[in-house]
C-alpha cells in the first residue's frame, strides 16, 4: 500500500509522519510519499490534500498537471481521498463567494457546501475534544484558520460537529475534514483512511 500526501504547500511533512505511524501501528506494510509530480500521483492507491492555502494548492495542482487526474483517478477507480483544512475546501462542491472572487478551482467531489475562514483568521485559531461517529473516546482536534462544513446533501455525511457547524464528513471513499488530525498526536482517523483502501 502507497499512500500519497499532496506535496506542493502547506503541512506535508506532518501528514507523511501521521500516515506512515497509522500503517505502522495498524501492522499494513507499505510507505508514504509525497506528491508533486504525475509519476508521484500514478504509484499510489490513496491520496491526502493537506492544509496550506487552498487557492495555491489548486492553482500548483493545475499548474502540475495533477488536478484533472485526481478528479479522474477518484471518480472512475474511487481512489480514497482524506482532504483536512484547505483539502477539505479544495473536495467541496460549493466553496462560496471566496472561492469565487479568488477563482479557486474546486475538485467537486464532495456533496458539501464550505465556509473557507468559518472560525477566523490564524490568531483564532483553537483546539477542542469532539465526539466523532463511530469513534468511542473524543478526539483532539486543532483548528487553525479553519473552514466549517455548512452543508452536505446527496451521500455526504456529517461525522462531527463543533457547537453548530459540521466539520468531518464522509462520502463513500471520500473524507474532509476542517481540522488537523496530523497535529493531534492521535492516529484513529488517519486508521480509519487507512481502512478505505
């Protein structure tokens, strides 16, 4: 099993550590890389987007010539997909009128509506324990600049939820999350990416 983590900007390193100690503690054999070129994309089963700042990712993405291919490598051979923070954004279908004033190209592969700055700029940024579908103990999640979930519709499901807003849902092979799973110290969502693969 190779596991990809979007290398372009943003926490890339964090996420091919997290990646690399969830198949370590889960006993699957295989490595995590990053990606930056077409060659990267076509050598692994499962992809993560990580935050950063969504339109430079998507702008790099098109720019690398990797964005028509995740979309194509997702929607036609359901590729696993975990988008945190600006990956998130980057999966929804609606990212409002930031994303449009900004022109971000959105991947469209999530049946879900973003909000990009939901909880404010860097210096809001919070941690907090939420109950997540499916998990027995609350999780530590870290949210810095985060996006909130607004909505999901279609085969989109909210999986967690801080106060009012959603932020993890799943569709099918499909995971986004608003916060940073990389930086909590806790490996039980990347276990559960790793179960889709």
């Amino acid at each position: 099993m190779r596991i990809g983590v979007i290398g372009v900007q943003g926490d890339v390193s964090e996420h091919v550590d997290a990646v690399a100690r969830a198949m370590h503690e889960a006993g699957k054999p295989g490595d995590a890389i990053s990606v930056r070129r077409r060659e990267d994309l076509d050598r692994v089963d499962a992809l993560t987007i990580p935050g950063g700042e969504s339109t430079t990712i998507s702008k790099l993405l098109v720019q690398l010539g990797l964005f028509d291919e995740i979309v194509r490598r997702a929607t036609d051979e359901a590729m696993p997909i975990m988008g945190t923070c600006a990956g998130c954004i980057l999966l929804a279908k609606d990212a409002g009128v930031q994303a449009d004033k900004t022109k971000t190209r959105l991947l469209g592969l999530m049946d879900m509506a973003v909000d990009r700055n939901a909880f404010g700029r860097q210096r809001e940024s919070f941690e907090a324990d939420l109950e997540i579908e499916g998990m027995e103990k609350p999780f530590h999640c870290v949210f810095i600049r985060a996006p909130a979930i607004l909505r999901t519709w279609g085969d989109c499901s909210p999986l967690s939820r801080y106060k009012d807003r959603i932020v993890l849902a799943r569709q099918g092979h499909l995971i986004g999350a608003a916060f940073h799973p990389e930086l909590s110290g806790d490996l039980r969502i990347h276990r559960s990416f790793l179960d889709l693969v």
